[in-house]
C-alpha cells in the first residue's frame, strides 16, 4: 500500500485515499469537509460507503470503477436517496480521449514511465495476467511487447 500511496504523490495527486486504506472507513471528509463531486475508481462496498459518506447532499457521485469480480456494487441507498444524490456512471473511452491522451504523452506532459511496472513479451501473456492478479499492488499498468 505504500508504494501505491507513493506512486500517487510522486504523479501528482495530493488527495486521494487508497481502497484498503484504515481512513476509508471514516469517508473522505478528512479532506476538509464534504464535497460536492467524488469520483469512485474502485466500487467496492466500502468505497461507495466512503464516498456517499463524504457527499454534500445533492452532491454528485460518479462511478468510474468496475467490480472485479464482476458482480453487482452496493450502494448505501438510503444515505444516496435522502440525500438526493445523482449518481453518474462512465463505461469506457470516448475515441478522443485516447487522442488526446496519445498527444498528452507525445508532448511530454504526462510521465508514463513512471506508471509502467512491468513489462512482458506477448508470448508470456499469461505470466504476466498470472502477475497483476498475484500481485495487484504491486502494479499500475503493464505493456505486452511483441
């Protein structure tokens, strides 16, 4: 968790909180108060609890995470209904952001090296799956070489 913790801060990110984090459980207000925008990356139960917890009411909650198990996320809903939160969800890339993601790191503004943690030919692809699902902590993105 600390490498993660350090990967953040040396990307740039000041505030963020990790999913196993032991601040999680008491939400995200630890930031200076509720906010009006959280963006969940993770969607697991105490994610979500964590940023409903951390929501102004009327706040929006946007969910950008899949669950890895593929199953379905719960949602604290009574908490989400009296406080009138909308809830946003993102499925995937429109085409122009990997444009713009393509020009961002063409340009030098964004550090992808740093990101990468791994590198696999694509003849040990199933070494490397074996590795992120072994290893998840120890991973942001990984490249498949031909």
């Amino acid at each position: 968790m600390e490498a993660r913790r350090a990967l953040c801060s040396e990307l740039g990110f000041s505030q963020f909180v990790l999913a196993h984090d032991d601040q999680l459980s008491n939400g995200l207000r630890f930031f200076g108060g509720p906010r009006n925008v959280v963006f969940d990356t993770i969607c697991t139960r105490q994610t979500l609890d964590a940023a409903v917890e951390s929501l102004n009411p009327g706040g929006l909650l946007v969910l950008l995470g899949f669950p890895h198990d593929m199953g379905d996320i719960c949602l604290p809903y009574a908490k989400a209904y009296k406080w009138e939160l909308p809830i946003l969800l993102s499925r995937n890339y429109a085409p122009i952001d990997f444009t713009e993601s393509v020009l961002l790191l063409e340009s030098g503004q964004i550090n992808s090296a740093r990101m990468l943690t791994g590198t696999w030919p694509l003849k040990e692809f199933g070494a490397a799956y074996a590795e992120l699902k072994a290893h998840p902590e120890q991973h942001v993105k990984i490249m498949i070489a031909p």
